[in-house]
C-alpha cells in the first residue's frame, strides 16, 4: 500500500520539506532555498497555497498547456490528500507556499468566508494559471505576509495576517475569473460534452435505472471537480449547473408530454424522478404549469 503522510501542523509540514517554522499557524515557504526532495502523498490538516514558477505543461499532475505560464497557483485545503505522482524521483522545487492551519481563522470573519473560495475544492489540473502581472501581485501579498511572520508576535499579528491572506484569495478569485473568461474556446467545449452527456443520458435510459442526473455525476463524466465545473458552467451560461440540467430535463419533458399514450406518472419515471409529485412540482415552478396543464394547452 502507498504511504500517505499525515500534515496536521504547520512545523510538520515544514519538516517533512525542511523550512525553518516562525509561526505556529501559518508559514511562507520559499522552495528556491529548501533542498531537493521527493515527493509523497499527504493527507493535508491544513490549507496550502502552492505558486509554481513552473509551465504548466512541465509538471506532473497531467495539466495541458495553456495560454498563461508565468506561474501557477494550486490550492490545498485541509482534508484532502495531496501529490504529485509517486515516482520516487528526486524533485527540485521552484516557487513558494503559503500554509496556514484552520485555527488561525477562528473568530476572523475569514472563518465563515473561507468556504465560499471554491476553487480549494478544485482538482490540481483545474489550477490557476497565471501572467507576469498577475504573479506579480500574488508574489507581493506573499511577501507582505512573510513580512508580518518574521514580527515579534504582538495584538496585531493575527489580524494582519489574516488580512493579506483574505487579500491573497481575493485576487484569486479575480484571476480565476479571467481564466474562465480567457479560456472561451475550453469553456464552449465542455458545455457541448455537457449538453450531449446530457442528451444521452435520457436517450439511453440511464435515468430509469441511475435516476437524476447531479451536478457530481455530470462533472466526473466530464473529468472536472464538481465546484470548477460548478463555477465555470455559472460564468459561462448565467445559471447554475443545477438550474441547467434542470432546464434540459423540462425541455426532455416537454417533448415526452406529446405523448399521450405516457401518463405523467410514466413519464416522471422515465426522468428519474422517484415520485410523480417530484415532477409536477419541478414542471410547474419552471413553467407556470403542470404537466397535464401544458399538455391540453399545447
């Protein structure tokens, strides 16, 4: 069985790469100064920030090429399991971590914040590629929060610190907009394996026997993380993946309605819906109607 380390603080973590800790929660790592290591798999307690100087197309993680090269950003939150490829090659990192540990946002309004930062439930090949510029402003917040670790601990500290970590993951989610902006053509792509992945499922009969199609399900048939395939599917289109696989199932509906010898109750379970009720209910807050209501009107 491959081993899988466990990082539950932050001086473990900067032990097992050989980073000097000045801070019990938190840590700015500089790869550039640590020794070569090999890389394991690790079960994270803790949240990580990885900024790679590296193409994107370079690394090992199975990522494809893309337009922006100058750094990559990876994310990491705590309960995951973290690596890279178990080769056992010997590895010469080159970039920087932030690592913090859960405990340094307790009583921050970053606490409750922190979930809504979706992209550290993305998987590494969804990471943020970014420009000069955008490396730039990441590598600033970096070094302003190294600045505040390398202080005397004092009543300001935490509060600084959480601030230009906040600042950090705010950029991050401008720049994962530009990503999803920027990559139009990726986009356009997915959301035509979407609508086909869509379109076979209720032709094949999958419904019948799998049910309805979730928004986990269609993202792992899809080969994304069900947040970024979330998150690009809202930037793309306006509505949630929910709400968009909810309108193709009206519109499969709809045409099956035509049917008259399919009684609603035939046609929900044809759907997937495990009870008809579900399905009028569903029908009617998306068209004003019932089933039975649009099928004498149309």
């Amino acid at each position: 069985m491959e081993r899988i380390d466990r990082i539950e603080t932050i001086k473990q973590y900067n032990d097992s790469v050989g980073a000097e800790t000045l801070h019990p929660l938190v840590s700015v790592v500089n790869f550039d100064e640590i020794p070569t290591y090999q890389y394991f798999k690790r079960y994270m307690g803790v949240y990580c920030v990885f900024l790679k100087y590296i193409k994107c197309g370079d690394m090992r993680y199975g990522c494809q090429s893309y337009d922006y090269e100058d750094g990559t950003l990876v994310f990491i939150s705590p309960g995951q399991i973290y690596g890279i490829d178990g080769r056992n090659e010997i590895i010469k990192p080159w970039g920087k971590a932030l690592v913090f540990h859960p405990d340094l946002l307790a009583g921050t309004s970053l606490a409750k914040q922190i979930k809504d930062y979706s992209f550290f439930s993305y998987e590494v090949n969804e990471a943020l590629h970014l420009s000069k510029k955008e490396r730039k402003a990441i590598n600033d917040c970096f070094e302003k929060i190294l600045t505040e670790i390398d202080q005397n601990i004092d009543k300001h500290s935490k509060t600084l610190i959480v601030s230009n970590i906040e600042l950090l993951l705010n950029y991050c989610m401008r720049y994962y907009d530009r990503q999803f902006i920027t990559r139009n053509h990726v986009n356009k792509d997915i959301l035509i394996r979407f609508e086909n992945l869509l379109k076979d499922y209720f032709t094949s009969g999958k419904s019948k026997t799998l049910g309805l199609p979730s928004v986990t399900y269609c993202a792992e048939q899809l080969f994304l993380s069900a947040n970024y395939f979330g998150d690009l599917i809202k930037k793309e289109t306006g509505s949630t993946a929910l709400d968009y696989i909810q309108s193709k199932l009206i519109e499969e509906a709809k045409a099956i309605l035509f049917d008259h010898e399919k009684s609603v109750s035939d046609i929900a379970y044809e759907l997937g819906f495990k009870y008809q009720q579900h399905f009028t209910r569903l029908f009617k807050q998306k068209t004003g109607l019932t089933p039975l209501q649009y099928r004498v009107n149309a």
